[in-house]
C-alpha cells in the first residue's frame, strides 16, 4: 500500500482542484482593484469640496448686507404695496432664515436648478451657458498655449548647447512671469491688431482675437509650468541613469526623450493643474481687454449689481472645474510613475 493517503495524493495540471485554496489574485489585478479604490476615494473627496464650497461661498455673499430686490423694493417712485413686496421676496426665497435658504439653494443646485438672477430676472443656469462657451474656449486655448510654450523653453534650456541661447531661454520665465497681463495684451493689440491686422477689434470672438487673448494669458502662465518642468529636466539630467547614458555614446536628444521627460512630467502636470485657477482668474482682465464676453464679465456685472445666485454659481463653477481638473492629475500619478502602482494605498 502506498504510503500516501487519497486527500495527499498530487493533483496532476489541469486536473480538479477541490481541497485547494483558490488561487491568488494576479499583481495585475490587486493593482486594478487599488487603483479603483484610489479613484473612489478621491472622487468621494472632490464632491466634498465641492459641496463645502458652496456651502462656504454661500455664507459669505449671505452675511454681505443689501442686494438688488431690497434696493427696487424701497425705492418709493416703484410703489410696490406691502403684499406685492412680501410676494416678490418669497419667489426669491429671501423671506427664509438663511440656513434654510443655503438647504433649499443646494438642494436646487444638486438637480441643476442655479436659481434666478436677482438683477434680470434670467435663469442663472442659462446666463452661465451663454457666457461659458466663449470662457472654455479661452481658458482651454490658453492652458495650451501655456503649456506649449513651456514645453520649448524647457527642451530648449536641454537641448541648447551652454552659452548666450541657452542662457536667454532660461531667463525667458522669469520675463513671462514678471510681466503684467494687461500689458502684454495691450502690446499684441498694438502689433498684431493694428500694425499687422492679423484681427479685427470689432470682432472680439472671431478666431484670431480668441488666439491673441489666449496668448495674452498664457505668457505669464507658461513661464511656471516651464520653470518648474526645466528644473525637473535638471534633476533628472544629474541622475546616474542620465550620465552613463551620455557615457555610452547615446545623444542629448535621445537623453532627453528616453530618459529624462518621464521623469519630470509628475512636476510638471502638478504645476499645470495648479496653474488652472490662475487661467480662470486671469480671464476676467484678458476678457475685458479685448471685449470679450463670457464668465469674467458676468461675474463684472453681477458684483456691481450684487446678485447673489449668479455670484454664487460663478464662483463654485470655478471651483468645480478646479477640483476636476486636480482630481484627474491625481488619478494620473500612478499611470506616469510605475513605482506608484506597487504602493498598498497608491498615495
């Protein structure tokens, strides 16, 4: 008899497997599932600053006193009756304690319902998708741009042997950043506009006058994203991996492409999602210097006429795009750097 036991005897390959623990998860697969919880967790963070933004911005426009309805309904030439007042604060809202308004505006808000303009009287809903065609178009324009520019000046600053160029493409940013956003729209007017004619003035969205204001806010932008991504071609470049490269004959270009880009893109996309609030920021100037509209200037006319909903619908737009375009730079890390998906928690 033999010496083994039935429940002992091997299972050939292929064979039934009860009695077996079941096999383990792939690496593949636990770092799917980690990614997957990662994406949860931050998606679950982004709502919650979102919603702590609302709620935050709304207690602030709340404790500004006045606003346009107090304002027409005091005035004596309008003759509004007492019942005519009362009726015309209810359908704002305005006759409720302020932390019910803030319950019934954000439960209006998570169903798409922005409110009414106190000022026009206009959906707050349809006054920002008439403005934000023109301010997307801009922004996401610029933010290109932006990143473009950056993009030459860093691989320039690497691939321009030592000397004058590459002295002056490295003091490029430090210009970009110093200079004043209005002037340098003021100064592309002047050349391309009126010297050149590249564009009409009187035309503000026609495809050339949208690529001037983007270029107005993308000088000034660029120049972080490329101090950041030159400073981070540096490092890399002093790296062992770098130098025996170099060593073995292989070429500064290919240096760069190979071995040093990766490397510096997690610096890199960091800044350009920081640098988003700067290009929503900066539409408002660009906008009025070329007479655009869009965002920035309905956020113009609604502070000088203090109409809280469209105010408070601007301002968590912006904070809503903002926190967007973060949390799809976070979910990035682990897909640009290898070494992130080995991480138990892929922070």
């Amino acid at each position: 008899m033999s010496a083994l036991t039935p429940s002992a005897t091997p299972t050939a390959p292929g064979g039934p497997t009860s009695g077996l623990a079941p096999a383990a998860p792939s690496a593949a697969a636990r770092t799917a599932r980690r990614y997957a919880s990662l994406a949860a967790r931050r998606t679950g963070q982004a709502l919650i600053v979102v919603v702590l933004s609302y709620v935050l911005v709304f207690a602030v426009l709340a404790a500004i006193p006045g606003d346009p309805i107090s304002a027409q309904l005091e005035d004596p030439q309008a003759g509004y009756s007492e019942a005519e007042k009362a009726q015309i604060r209810a359908f704002h809202g305005l006759d409720r304690p302020v932390p019910v308004q803030l319950v019934v505006s954000l439960g209006h808000a998570l169903t798409g319902d922005l409110g009414t303009s106190l000022s026009t009287s206009q959906p707050v809903t349809a006054m920002l998708a008439a403005a934000i065609p023109s301010t997307l178009a801009l922004a996401a324009t610029a933010l290109v741009l932006a990143v473009l520019i950056a993009a030459v000046l860093a691989l320039a600053s690497r691939l321009l042997p030592e000397g004058p160029a590459n002295t002056l493409v490295r003091a490029l940013p430090a210009v970009f950043l110093s200079t004043p956003n209005f002037l340098i729209g003021l100064v592309l007017i002047q050349v391309l506009a009126v010297t050149l004619g590249l564009f009409s003035l009187v035309e503000p969205h026609s495809p050339g006058s949208t690529l001037a204001a983007a270029l107005t806010l993308a000088i000034p932008v660029s120049a972080q994203i490329a101090q950041v991504f030159i400073t981070a071609l540096d490092e890399a470049a002093g790296q062992d991996y770098a130098e025996v490269a170099l060593a073995r004959g292989m070429r500064p270009g290919q240096v760069v492409v190979r071995h040093l880009l990766r490397p510096s893109l997690l610096p890199t996309v960091t800044i350009i999602g920081l640098v988003l609030g700067e290009v929503l920021g900066g539409s408002l100037i660009t906008e009025a210097i070329f007479g655009r509209s869009g965002v920035g200037t309905l956020v113009q006319k609604a502070v000088a006429a203090q109409d809280v909903p469209v105010l408070l619908a601007a301002v968590v737009l912006s904070a809503l795009v903002f926190v967007v375009v973060n949390l799809v730079i976070d979910l990035l890390y682990p897909l640009l750097d290898p070494r992130l998906r080995g991480k138990e928690d892929l922070r």
